[in-house]
C-alpha cells in the first residue's frame, strides 16, 4: 500500500515537473518548417538582414523587445509618417519572430496583440498599410510575404517586427 502511494506520487509528480518545464528547457525547435517572412524585391539598396532566423536562445529579450517598440510606435501614431521616415536609408532588419520566439513567447505575443484594441487594429492596420514602411522596406530591397504582418518597428534600431498571420 505504501509502495503504491509512493509510486503514485512520483507519477504525479513527472507529470508536473514535464508540464511546468520553461520554454527554455523544452526540447525541439517548435517551429521548423517556417518559411520565414520575407523575399527579395528587385531595386533598392542598402544593407538588409532578414529571412530565416533560428536563434530562439534569447527569445524572451526579444518578445520584451518587440513590446516595447509596439508601445513606442502607439506614442508616435500620430505622427507614424514622420517617425517612419527616419528609416529612410538606414540599415533596416526584419526579424522574423517565429524563428525568433519559442512557442510559448509566440503565444503570449499573440494574446498581447488580440487583447489590445490599439495594438491589434490602430497599430497593426497603420503600420501594414502604410505607405511610407512599404517604401523604406522596398528602398531596403525587402519584400514581406502575403501572409505576413508587420508587429512593431525599432524606429530607433532599424528592426522590423514581422510574423505570418496566425
């Protein structure tokens, strides 16, 4: 009897200790087959760094990261035109954040922005519909993909945060 709840108990206990596992202790990449978020455009100049990213050993400093640029560019919407143009001849990096972010950052990324009614419509619809962003990233020689949206810009890094629409 005391045999079996010992065994019961160590059971239970596995179970929860593989559950509660950080994101950094799982194993597997989780998110292998990506495509990443962009192609190259014709014309344009400039140094680009984008595509294929599969360093996901920092992914938290990055989802605090792309946070706090999506914070920034809400302080700036007004003047989003303005604050977008500074990009113009930069070196501009996209960061494709599902090669980028564990699954788990993923997720709470994607909570973030579907819970924020700035961050989800005002933001997102002003950034990947605005015509200045498309000129700089085609001025860069970068193209994003159909199914690709812009999360936040670094205004002050170069960085453009991208993911494929979920």
């Amino acid at each position: 009897m005391v045999r079996l709840r010992l065994v019961g108990s160590l059971l239970l206990l596995s179970s929860l200790l593989s559950v509660a596992a950080p994101a950094s202790a799982q194993g597997g990449s989780g998110n292998s087959g990506n495509s990443g978020c962009t192609q190259t455009a014709s014309g344009g100049g400039g140094a680009t760094t984008g595509g294929q990213q599969t360093n996901r050993s920092d992914s938290g400093a990055v989802l605090v990261g792309v946070i706090d640029a999506a914070v920034q560019n809400v302080s700036v919407l007004n003047n989003l035109d303005t604050a977008l143009s500074a990009l113009n001849g930069a070196n501009v990096q996209v960061v494709c954040l599902t090669d980028v972010l564990n699954q788990n950052d993923i997720r709470i990324l994607q909570d973030v922005l579907n819970g924020s009614p700035i961050l989800s419509n005002n933001l997102n619809n002003s950034l990947n519909n605005n015509t200045v962003l498309n000129n700089v990233l085609q001025n860069a020689n970068i193209a994003l993909l159909n199914n690709v949206q812009v999360v936040a810009v670094n205004i002050g890094g170069g960085q453009v945060f991208a993911m494929p629409h979920a």
